[in-house]
C-alpha cells in the first residue's frame, strides 16, 4: 500500500521514482496480480497518470488495459478505468476543445482564433493521438470488442465507452468506419445509444454518430434506416424546436450529415414525410427582438437543412419533389413569412432569402407563389420589389445583397412568365408613376453611382431575358429620360453610352465592375437576337468603340473587358442577318481583320475564360464572393460564354467562300424542304391506308370466327343425323326377322315402315338440300372474302399474314365440304340399299298374298300405297341426282377456288417480295430523310445565327395548304 500511496500523492521516504518508472511498476503489477482489487487500483494510477504521462502510459499500458477489458468485463469498475485511460492518451485534449467550439459557432458569426502558445508541440500531440489510435485498431476485434462493452447499461462503462469510439472516429474515421461497417449489429447497438435514458450518454451518443456519418454514404443509409429521422425529429421536438440547447444544433448537425449529397436518404426522408415535421421549427412571432445566440444557430441550421434538400446540384426529379411537398405543406409560406418578419437577425434573414431561393428555384407554382407574396407595409409592396429594394441599396450588408440578387435570380430561373412581368414594369404603357416597380428599382440601379448596384442591376436584368427571344424585343421599347429638354433614348443605347463614358471614366484609374457588367447585359440581350443586333448596330459609334477597345495594349485589369468587347462584337457577326449595308457580316470580318487581326482577336476573346474568377463562378449557381471587388462574373454569364465562343471564333475565320456554300446550301434546303413535304404527305396516306387495312382485317377476322361457328353447328347435325340413320336400320332388321309369323301383319308393318322411312328419307332430302344452299351460301361469302382480300393485297402489301391466315381458313373449309359431300354420298347408298329392301319385300309379300282371294284387298292398297312410295321415290331420286349435279358444280367452284387461292398464295409471295423491298427502300429513304431534317435543321439554324431570314416547316405547310386550296377553288370554277 506504500507504493499505492506514493503513487497518489503521499509522501514517501527516499528518492522518488520516475514517471516512466511508476508505470512500468504498475503495467507490471496489472499484469501480474492475481486479486481483482489490486489490479483495479492499478488501473486507476494509470487512469490518473494518463494525462501527464501519456506518452509513457499508451507505450506501456495499451496492450494491459485492453487485455483488462477482454478478461475483467465482469467488473464494471476496472472496465471504467480502464476506458477512461484509454481515451485518455488517444483524445487530444485541446484538438477537441477547439473542434466542439467550432461545431457550435458554424453558424455563428466568426470569432477570432488565439494562436496556440506553442504550434509544435500540439502538432505532436496530435500525431501521438493519431499514432496510438491507429495502434489501437490495427486489430479490428478491438473497435469489435469497444462496441460489446457499448452494450452495457452501467453509466462508467458506457460513457467512457462512447468517449472513446468518437476520439478513435475523429483520429482515424475512415478506418474505424471501415471496422463498424463490417461488425454484426456494429450500427444498430450506436443507436440504442439515442435511446439512452440518461442524458449525457444521448448527447454525447448524438456526438459519436457525427463523427460515424462523416463522408459514408453506406453508414448515412444504415443510420436512415435504423429510424434515425423520426428519433431524431423526436428529440429536437422535446427539446424545444429552435427554442432548444445545444443538443438540439447537434441533431441538426448529425441531420445534415445524413442528408447531404445522398439522394437515397433525401428520398427517404421526403416519403417519409419528415418535410411536414419541418413547418413548426420556422413559426415566429412579431417580436423577433433578443434572439440568443444558441436560437440564431438553430435556426440557421434548420434553413441549412431545408437547402440541402432543395439544393440545385441535386437531381432535378429530386428536387421538383421536394419543392411540392414543401408548397403543400406550407413551408414556403412560412419561410415568406420570416422573410417579411421585423426584427430577424440579418444573418437568419440573409439564410432565409437564399433559402427561399433554392425552394422556388425553377418550380413554377413556387414562382408564382412567391409573386403573389406581399411586404406588410401600408401600402403593400410585392416582395420583390421590397427585396430588389435592399440589393440596389449600398448601405445594405454584401451578403444580404448577394442573397437578394439569388432569390431574383431563382425566381425567374425557367419562369418566362416572371420574366415577362419584371420586363412589363419597363414599358412606357405599365409604367405607375405612384409606386415603385422592379424595372424602375433596375433601372435606378444600373444607372446609380454605386459599381455594386450597377454590376447587380445589370446581372439581374440579363437573368429577365435568358432564353426568352421575345423579352428581349419587347425591351428594346423600353425609352429613357436622361434630362428635361432632351428626347428620350432607349435603354439600349444608354446601356451603350455609359459604356463608352465609362471607359474615359476608366483611364483615371475607376473600377471595371460596372462595364462588365454592361458588356454581360448586352452580350445576354442581343446573343441569338438579330433584331437586337440590328439596334445596336444602328448606332455609329458602338462599332468603333468595341474595335478601339479591344485593339489597345491595356493594363491586366482591362483585359477582361477586352474578351467582353470581343465576345459582343462577336455576337454581333455571328447573330447579323446584314440588314445594314455598312455592317454586314463580310465588312464586319474585314474590320476585325484589317483593325485588330484575327489572331489577337480570338487572343482577346479567349480572357474571359482564362480568368481566374470565371472558373469560380461556373461552379454554382449561387454568387458568393468573398469581398464585392471580386463579384464580376454571373453563373449563367459563364454558361454562355462557353456556348459562343467556339461559335463565334469560327464565324470570324470563315472565308466569303464559305459564305457562297451557305448561300448555295440554303438553296438546297428550300429544294429539300418541298422533297420532304411531299414525302412527309405521302406517309401520311400511306399511314391512312394501313389503319383502314387493320380494320378491314379486323372485320374479317371476326367474320372468319362466326362461319367456324357455323361450321361446328353444321358437324353437330351431322352426328345427330347419323345416329337417327343407324336407328333407322336397327329398326329396319328388327322388322324384317318378324315378317314369319303373320303376313297380314307383315304387310301392315312393312307398309308402316316404308311410311316411316320414307318420311326418313323425305326429310333426310330436305336437310341435305338445306345444307347444299348453306354451302353455296358459304362458298359465295368466301369468293367475296376472296375478291376482298385480293384486292386489299393489290392495295396493300402490309398485311400479308392476315391473307395466309385466311387462305388457311378456306382450305379447312374446303376440306369439311368434301368430307360433307363424302358423308351425302354414303346417304345415297343407304338409301338406294333401304329401297331395294324395301322391293323385295313387296315382292314376297305379293307372292304370298296370291293364294287367298280374301287379302286382295289389302294387296291392293298396298300396291296402291306401294305405287305411290315409289313415285315419291322416284321423285326424290331426281331431287337427289338435282343435289348431286349441284354438289358437282359446288366442287368445281371449290376447285376453282382453290385454283383462286393458289394464285392468290402466288401474287402473295410476290407481293411479299415487293413489300419487303418496298420496306427496306423506305427505311432507307427515311433514313435518308432523317439526315436531310438534320441536315436542313443545322443549316437552317446556321442561317438564321448568319442573318438570313429562312422561313419555317409550319409556313411552307400553310403555304402549300393555300396553293392547295386555290387549286381546288380554280377547278370547281372550270366545272362550273
């Protein structure tokens, strides 16, 4: 107990042993002792010592004190010292300390960082920190082992636990991470730890599973799916919303950790209908005054989160939904409402403008919403213009007004019917002179003395009339009063005067931002608009200036507006369509080539792009500058900049031979538009026809189907007639065994019996001439069929296997027939085989009758009876022969139908043949026609970018309709 005692703290007598000596002592005594208290007290001098010595203790003491946690998990103490020994020389103290603080002021505004005393030792620190953690994991059982003792409920075993695993995540994440992954369970037993009772355990739990999602899409899913949204939209619920503490800003943080550039989650999250739950946290009253810092910061992560849902590097599908769920639910709406609140702290406001923004961000109901969206000001103002009210004013903050030039952005953004209303402010016919537009606050602040509002006022406008040609007409109407006594000019031409001031302003060292952003509305205005071309071409001075411009050796800040001069002299070749006689293409080319060169023009040109601020703001769509010295480029800017200069540098090098070719090209094309018209007709006939084939083949098909019913009646009375013939002659050889025993009686029979069979006969007769003119009744529908079909294969070949389908309905049919005829045939015989019997018997009974005078009589009416059968009989005999003749012609139609089908079934192959030509020759003429429209379209577009005025499918349609129909009009005259 003395060494114990020395160890902590007592006096001792004699010299004092050194730190790495104590350890030593103790990693022996851990190692060695056989009682459990000895080697607790053991641990628990290490625990003490770890952080003065922490060097000596994690060399010495690691591998005991994780042999204590493997063997000694019985005794929640030891185990508790032992953790907290181990955290201890892995977590580097003042690295957390400052990594918590800078968690916690994110949001916040920045503070100022005091250097550390001395930078190299916390260097070393940190890589003694790094050095043991990657000692500690290199055998992955021991992150497994940490994550069984995380399964314990004891507080000094759990917590010191979940200490740990954050320090080891924070030193070596990606390896640690790797280890979890893997380990069965290794997620869901992190996650019991948001379920933990005690406080300090969840809030340091919520710690840890911060550091886990860091940068691993396949952790962020697990946690997703271990219901991590709804426990942790619970515990910020409980904690007070933005009201909450810090444990609140940490759910956030670990929110934005699963949500960030993971579509998978953000699905997840949406469907799950976790955007509802979002509403509350955003619900302000009307006095904001007095915000705690801890409120700013929620709430400045709760916007961050509804951004990063809505975020424009997100997948389009993704986003437009989430944009709906938001509107549906009233998000929107209430963000609108922060943003018109009083008494927001500016940089809540500034989140919530640019949240506002990414949220209606191409979603045309969003846009509209947020047109409708009033300032509560008497008398009130849209929202707009209270924004754009902010962005032009210079005593408003840099970001806020970055933020507003966002959300003017974002909400015209694919919306041409915004941009339609910002440009309809402009027009001398809308313009109120009692209140305050959108134009009139751009106007203002293109024109002010402030660099920043031009460059904004400029960008905002442009984004007015991006990809909308017909705004970009309507503005050239819009007119100026520069002062009284003086006309009006058009904001056109004023664009270019302050340009051309500027520039003499410029050499007495001003600022470039206001030109450029000049030159970026004009390149934006009159790109991909030749009547916009022509106005500003129409101005004499425009043209020399730009030469004059980019033809002097200026200082490296002037460069850049020598590529915008370039490129907007470049617009100006390209998109002419040489309606001005001293500034065609050709003389416009000879300019550039005689003032300035080619080369050193497309030199100029290529500035722009080599600029090292370009490639910042083709990043992302939303302007974010550090100092409002470096805001001059837009991100749309950017986009068509890298669309026309390509375009633009060919344009200039094309000879006036190629220009010839154009010409003889767009000859071409009109020659091929009338090839392609006409074709285009005939496959629209041809399209016609097919369909009225289809249901002609449809009719017939359901034809065939009734006669197959028919036909399978036709084979049941068959059967049945059959089966009453074979009764017929059971009966029949009855009568004839019993003729020996009474001659009066035999003779009554058998006349009975001739009378039975006859009327047998008669009516087997009648059924058979019915089933003859069935039959010829069939056979004439299907020479009908026959015709049809012969006539629609001469008209179409398209439907060759509907005909063979038929052909071999009517060769089944043909063979039932014969099989009909086959079957009358057979009645025949047993008929002339019953009359024969039937003779023979009279005959006998006439002999036997001679010897008595008394039957006479009966003889006699039997005779009688007798003579009058066997006129029937001869009767149906010529009815029969009738039958017979008519069953011969019916085969020889059959014949000849069959004659038919096979030259049918030949003209068929033939036209089979033909067909698949036909098909292969119109799948090569479409093809032909698919690169003749590309063709004519590339050309077509390639003149109308030179200037020509090339008239559109839609006009030649209509014009050929009209030449059609005077036609029409001309031959009912020549009738008449």
């Amino acid at each position: 107990m003395n060494f114990f005692r020395g160890v902590m703290g007592g006096q001792a007598a004699g010299p004092q042993p050194s730190g790495a000596e104590t350890i030593q002592k103790l990693c022996d005594r851990v190692a060695s002792s056989t009682l459990l208290e000895d080697r607790r007290d053991a641990v628990r001098a290490l625990k003490s010592l770890s952080k003065k010595y922490r060097m000596e203790v994690g060399t010495q003491a690691m591998d005991h004190l994780i042999n204590i946690l493997q063997t000694d998990r019985s005794d929640s103490e030891i185990v508790g010292y032992a953790l907290d020994t181990l955290y201890n020389i892995i977590c580097n103290d003042e690295e957390e300390e400052q990594d918590e603080s800078e968690d916690a002021v994110t949001p916040k505004p920045k503070q100022k960082t005091v250097p550390l005393p001395d930078e190299n030792a916390q260097k070393q620190a940190d890589d003694l920190g790094a050095q043991f953690t990657e000692k500690f994991i290199e055998d992955p059982e021991h992150v497994t082992l940490l994550l069984t003792l995380l399964e314990e409920f004891d507080f000094h075993v759990r917590w010191p636990g979940v200490k740990l695993l954050t320090a080891l995540l924070k030193n070596q994440g990606p390896q640690v991470q790797g280890v979890i992954l893997v380990s069965p369970m290794g997620v869901s037993r992190l996650m019991d730890l948001l379920a933990d009772s005690r406080e300090i355990i969840r809030n340091d739990g919520l710690l840890l599973l911060q550091q886990l999602t860091k940068s691993n899409a396949a952790i962020q899913k697990i946690v997703a799916f271990e219901n991590a949204f709804e426990r942790l939209l619970d515990i910020i619920t409980d904690e007070g919303s933005s009201d909450g503490g810090i444990v609140v800003e940490d759910c956030l943080l670990l929110l934005l950790n699963l949500l960030k550039n993971n579509s998978s989650n953000q699905n997840f999250f949406k469907e799950g209908s976790y955007i509802q739950r979002m509403k509350p946290w955003f619900e302000v009253g009307d006095d904001n005054a007095g915000w705690s810092a801890q409120k700013v910061t929620n709430l400045h992560l709760m916007l961050q989160l509804v951004r990063v849902l809505v975020s424009p590097v997100n997948s389009p599908g993704a986003t437009a939904s989430c944009q709906r769920a938001m509107f549906t639910c009233g998000l929107l709406q209430q963000l609108c409402t922060i943003l018109m609140a009083t008494g927001v702290p500016a940089d809540i406001l500034t989140e919530t403008i640019n949240t506002v923004s990414e949220v209606i961000r191409g979603s045309q109901v969003n846009q509209d919403y947020f047109a409708s969206v009033n300032a509560p000001s008497n008398p009130p103002r849209p929202a707009i213009v209270v924004l754009l009210m902010s962005m032009v004013n210079e005593r408003q903050p840099f970001v806020l007004r970055c933020a507003v030039l966002y959300c003017f952005q974002c909400f015209l953004y694919k919306n041409q019917k915004g941009q339609g209303e910002i440009v309809a402010t402009l027009l001398p016919s809308t313009i109120d002179a009692n209140s305050i537009s959108a134009g009139q606050l751009l106007c203002g602040g293109l024109f002010s003395a402030d660099s920043l509002s031009n460059w904004c006022a400029a960008v905002a406008l442009a984004h007015a009339l991006q990809e909308n040609h017909t705004q970009k007409e309507q503005l050239l109407r819009v007119q100026l009063a520069t002062s009284l006594g003086k006309p009006p000019v058009s904001l056109l031409q004023q664009c270019t005067n302050i340009l051309s001031q500027g520039d003499k302003i410029a050499r007495r060292g001003s600022k470039v931002q206001t030109r450029v952003g000049l030159l970026m509305l004009l390149c934006t205005w009159i790109s991909n608009c030749p009547i916009a071309v022509t106005h500003f071409l129409h101005n004499q001075e425009n043209v020399p200036f730009l030469t004059a411009q980019i033809s002097e050796n200026l200082g490296e800040d002037e460069r850049l507006v020598q590529g915008l001069c370039a490129l907007l002299l470049g617009i100006c070749i390209y998109y002419n369509d040489n309606s001005l006689e001293n500034y065609t293409k050709e003389k416009l080319k000879q300019l550039i080539e005689k003032r300035i060169g080619k080369e050193n023009f497309v030199e100029k040109l290529g500035f722009i792009t080599k600029h090292e601020l370009y490639s910042r703001a083709a990043q992302k769509p939303q302007p974010v500058f550090p100092s409002p010295e470096q805001m001059l480029f837009d991100h749309e800017f950017t986009k068509l900049v890298k669309d026309l200069e390509g375009m633009i540098t060919k344009a200039v090098h094309k000879s006036s031979e190629e220009e010839k070719k154009e010409e003889e090209v767009k000859k071409t094309l009109e020659q091929h538009d009338n090839i392609v018209t006409q074709y285009k007709e005939l496959i629209r006939e041809q399209d016609a026809e097919i369909q009225k084939l289809k249901e002609q083949v449809a009719s017939v098909s359901t034809q065939n189907e009734q006669l197959q019913t028919t036909i399978t009646q036709q084979v049941s009375q068959i059967q049945q007639h059959k089966d009453q013939y074979n009764i017929l002659k059971l009966k029949l050889g009855k009568d004839n065994q019993s003729q020996s025993s009474s001659q009066g009686d035999v003779s009554q029979v058998n006349g009975v019996q001739q009378t039975e069979e006859m009327t047998q006969l008669r009516d087997e007769v009648e059924e058979l001439r019915k089933q003859n003119a069935l039959l010829q009744t069939q056979l004439g529908d299907k020479d009908s069929l026959i015709n049809t079909l012969r006539s629609e294969a001469t008209l179409s070949p398209d439907a060759p296997s509907d005909n063979t389908e038929l052909l071999k309905e009517l060769e089944a049919l043909r063979s039932q027939v014969q099989a009909q005829s086959t079957e009358i045939s057979q009645l025949q015989t047993e008929r002339q085989e019953l009359l024969r019997r039937a003779e023979a018997t009279m005959a006998s009974d006439t002999v036997q009758s001679s010897d008595g005078s008394e039957d006479r009589a009966k003889v006699t009416e039997l005779e009688n009876r007798l003579a009058a059968q066997t006129s029937e009989t001869e009767r149906l005999k010529g009815e029969l022969k009738s039958l017979s003749e008519g069953r011969a012609d019916l085969e020889q139609q059959l014949a000849s139908a069959s004659s038919s089908v096979a030259i049918l079934q030949t003209e068929k192959s033939k036209l089979q043949t033909d067909l698949q030509e036909s098909k292969k020759e119109q799948d090569d003429l479409l093809m032909l026609l698919a690169d003749q429209d590309q063709k004519i379209h590339n050309l077509r577009q390639r003149l109308k970018d030179l200037g020509e005025t090339v008239e559109d499918e839609d006009d030649l349609d209509a014009r050929d309709q009209t030449d059609d129909d005077d036609e029409d009009e001309d031959e009912e005259d020549n009738e008449d």
